[in-house]
C-alpha cells in the first residue's frame, strides 16, 4: 500500500503543479494583454497609464472593469510656458470595454436644441475661410483643432483672465475626448456684448455672417453662444471651478430651510456697470418704503483686501428670494443665482448665453419687469410668501436644473457638439495658422501660479472619459415645437402681469 500511495502523491503532485503553471501563464498573459488597464483604484499598485505608453500603442484595448485613466501633467521637462513637452498627451485612445460600449449614452438635456439654430445662418452656404477671417476683426483668439491637438492664434488680451480659462476648457475638452474633436478653426471674442447684427446680414442681398464665438447672444445678433470662462474658475474674485462650486452651492442649500429663509429678495453685485443695476438699487428698504428687497452694492476691491470672506456664494442661499439682473451684457451671476433653492426673480433680460433659452417663467423663475423693478418685486415677494408650497417648487426646479443638467459632464457635451456640428460647415480643411502656436494644459498650468493655477489644477481632466461617446443630441425644433415654446413663456410672462396689475389695484384701494 505505501509503495502504491508514493506514486499516487507524486501524480497528484505534479498534476497540481502543472495546474498552478498553467494559471500563472494564463494570468500573466492577461495581465501583459491589458497593460494599461487600471487595477482598483485604491490600490498602491495601480499601474500609471503613462502618455508615452498610450501614444506608442494608441489602439490598445483597456478591458478590465471600467476605471478612471489618470494621465498627470508632464512639467517635468523645464520650461514647458513657451512649447509643449513631446508625446504630452495622446491624440486617439481607444475603450473597449463592453460594459460601456453596451450602454447607449444618455439623452442631452434639451437646450441642446439651441445648438441648431445657432449654426443655422450657415446651414446652406457652409463656412468659408474667407468667413472665418472676416470675424477676426474683433476676435481675442483664434483658434484651430488638428488631429486632436490645439493650435492658438492671439489677437489682442481679453479682460482679466477669460481667455486664458476659455482656452483651458477648450483643452479639457481635448483630454476628455482624445481624438474625437473634429478639425476646425474659429474666431472667439471675449467681450460681453454681441456684434454680428441680423440686420446687417443674411437675406438674398446680403452676406452670410462672419461666424463668431462668444458667452452670449442676443435675437437681433447672430453670435455662437459658448459656455463662459467661469466654468474652469474666475481667480481675479476667487470663485471656484464650476464642478467644485456646484457642489458647495448643493450643500448649501441644505443649511437653511426654504421656510426659514428671510422672506426677502437679495442682490448683491456691481451695481456701476449698468444703469439698469443702479436703477436697481432704488428698491432698496428705507425709510418710506419698503419693496421687500435688501439690495448691497459690491466692493471688489475691498473684497481683494479681506481675502473675498464676503462673497462666499454658498453662504448666499439663505434668502427665500434671489434677484438676477443683467450687467453690461448677461452675467455669470445667473447660474449661481438660478442654484439656490431660492425663487430667482429674473428682471427682464436682454442676453442669453447656452443654457437659459430653456429656462420657464413660473416654472424655473418669476419674472420681474425691467421699467417697474421695485413694484414688480414688492408683488412676487408677497405672491410667494402667501404661496409658499409653489414658490419652493420654482426654487427647486431651478437649482436641479442647475445642478443636475448643467453638470460638468454635459457642458463639456455641449462644447462637444457645438464644435463638431460648426466643424461639419467648414467648406475648407482647416491647417495651422503662421503665427499660431501649440497649446497644451502643460504649458498653461506648469507655470501657472495663485489662484490660477489652483483653479487649473482643480479642473484639470485627468484623462479619457470612458464613455463610448457624448451624450445623445436631441432634434432640432421644427416650426410647431418652437412655437410652442415661445407661447409658453409668453403665456408665463401674462399670467404673473395679470396677477402684479390685480395686486396693485387691490393694493391702492386698500390705501
């Protein structure tokens, strides 16, 4: 019996080691077929899916369980402020992974639609060369996209430091979606104030407009809407990136109870940059009257002194009532604003930027009359304080629109869409200018420095969405749904100036 059990043992032995080699083969071979795929997150081990290594091999294929792909800056190169370091970031990654290339990518919110109408001027001529150099007459940059990589014409300094964070988005973009942002080239004027008039072009007898980007339009303009610099941070009054800021703002809005508010409307902004601000500041509480709004002037420059301690936007939610009122031109005020859980009163615009054309009277805000601010006011805050269940649910309508379909994810979408649908016009194939030179987010952030670079590194894309693709475009508005809208918001717009006319006339009665 021992001598049987010895060479039973020894085949089991043997049997088991063979097993063991076979599994260690086939592991390691798995583990050198996906290289570049991440391990747990968490784990200290995680290998780094390097640049060099993705642009040696741009098609491998990352098929372990989705993970995020971290690929860091290289500022290890010295002076990156002038030229981007070799292979600093790779132009085409391919995902294979089929838990995401299963999934259908979700529906883009609806003021996607507006990309459309946009681009419609152009709809049948396309852009020409000769366009796009016709809108350099009051451009900052221009900008062009080849093979995934960014090449940055300058014309003049916008204020402060928006060009500088346009173009960082724009190549957050570029990280995000490695080699899916078509070839392109276009002209970007930071200013506030739109400039291509509709008077002035479009018809039979007249040429089709110079295409020019900015942050906002209006209907008597045929400027592109683009989301605004603030997105990737304002340094000059610290206010953070967009992704950080909205979630202080959602937090925020838990600190205070709707009912526990001040039943009041707040404003507090820079009241000299337009005569429609100042007027604003009639409606003040004094003495003889008291129009149920507390309306503060902000001081910049003694913000800049005491460290901005006062102009924390998520400690601003504590008011059952915010106003937003135009500046110059629109004002990046209203996305904060429009977060709040507060009811927002929205004087009457003349501007838009790419979002707000969605936006619904009494469903998102209340509307407040431009020539009869303080009237207008007086009656919204009384409306809401004796209808408080449906003025909590517009302040709530409001701040999820915000803060779910204005997420970081769908304004890089939107950028998406809106540069590859204006790419599709382009009559020509865009080369790279003369004067232009490479940009990279190395060679913005490495020698970035204060809040400029915090902010830079805080919105920093730190690689490839792993996402088969951006979200999915609705269709264009056809005449009737257009319509349709335009009634709706006009059809808001009567009702609250039949119930403020009802109230005024009650009120002076009384009196």
């Amino acid at each position: 019996m021992e001598a049987i059990r010895r060479p039973l043992a020894r085949s089991s032995l043997v049997a088991l080691f063979f097993v063991v080699l076979s599994l260690g083969a086939f592991i390691c071979t798995r583990y050198l077929d996906s290289s570049a795929a991440l391990m747990d997150a968490n784990s200290p081990e995680r290998p780094m899916l390097t640049p060099e290594a993705v642009a040696n091999n741009p098609s491998q294929n990352l098929q372990t369980a989705p993970k995020a792909i971290d690929i860091p800056l290289n500022c290890s190169m010295g002076d990156v402020s002038r030229a981007c370091p070799a292979n600093y970031y790779p132009s085409h990654i391919v995902v294979e992974d089929k838990a995401y290339s299963s999934t259908p990518p979700p529906s883009c919110p609806n003021y996607f639609r507006w990309i459309y109408d946009d681009l419609w001027p152009w709809r049948e001529t396309g852009i020409t060369r000769d366009m796009v150099m016709s809108a350099g007459r009051t451009a900052n940059f221009r900008l062009v996209v080849i093979d995934g990589r960014a090449y940055v014409e300058r014309y003049r300094k916008s204020f402060q430091s928006r060009d500088t964070f346009t173009l960082w988005g724009i190549l957050q973009l570029l990280r995000r979606y490695p080699g899916k942002v078509p070839d392109l080239d276009l002209m970007f004027d930071c200013v506030d104030w739109p400039v291509i008039k509709k008077e002035t072009f479009g018809g039979p007898n007249h040429p089709p407009p110079p295409p020019l980007f900015r942050y906002c339009g209006n209907d008597s303009t045929h400027d592109i809407v683009f989301p605004d610099w603030s997105f990737w941070g304002w340094p000059e009054i610290n206010i953070k990136p967009w992704e950080a800021l909205s979630k202080d703002l959602r937090e925020g809005n838990t600190r205070i109870r709707w009912t526990d508010r001040e039943p009041y409307a707040y404003w507090k902004g820079n009241p000299v940059v337009a005569a429609t601000r100042m007027d604003l500041l009639k409606c003040n509480v004094s003495d003889k009257h008291d129009w149920n709004a507390r309306v503060y002037a902000q001081d910049w420059l003694q913000e800049q002194k005491h460290g901005y301690k006062q102009s924390d936007l998520a400690s601003q939610c504590d008011h059952r009532y915010k106003i937003y009122i135009e500046g110059s031109a629109w004002s990046v005020s209203e996305k904060y604003i429009l977060a709040c859980d507060s009811v927002t009163l929205l004087v009457k615009p003349i501007y838009y930027d790419f979002f707000t054309r969605s936006l619904m009277p009494l469903k998102h805000y209340w509307p407040v009359k431009d020539e009869d601010k303080c009237r207008s006011i007086k009656h919204a805050v009384e409306w809401g304080n004796n209808h408080q269940e449906e003025a909590q649910a517009i302040g709530k309508a409001a701040s999820s629109f915000i803060l779910d379909e204005l997420k970081m994810d769908y304004v890089y979408d939107y950028m998406f869409h809106l540069l590859s649908e204006y790419a599709k016009l382009l009559k020509y194939k865009p080369s790279v200018p003369q004067r232009a030179v490479e940009l990279c987010s190395e060679s913005m952030s490495c020698s970035a420095k204060g809040f400029e670079k915090q902010f830079m590194d805080d919105s920093l894309v730190k690689g490839p969405a792993l996402v088969d693709s951006a979200c999915t475009m609705p269709p264009p508005y056809d005449p009737a749904s257009l319509h349709s809208v335009i009634q709706s918001k006009d059809n808001g717009m009567k009702q609250v100036d039949t119930w403020e006319r009802e109230y005024w006339q009650s009120h002076n009665k009384q009196m």
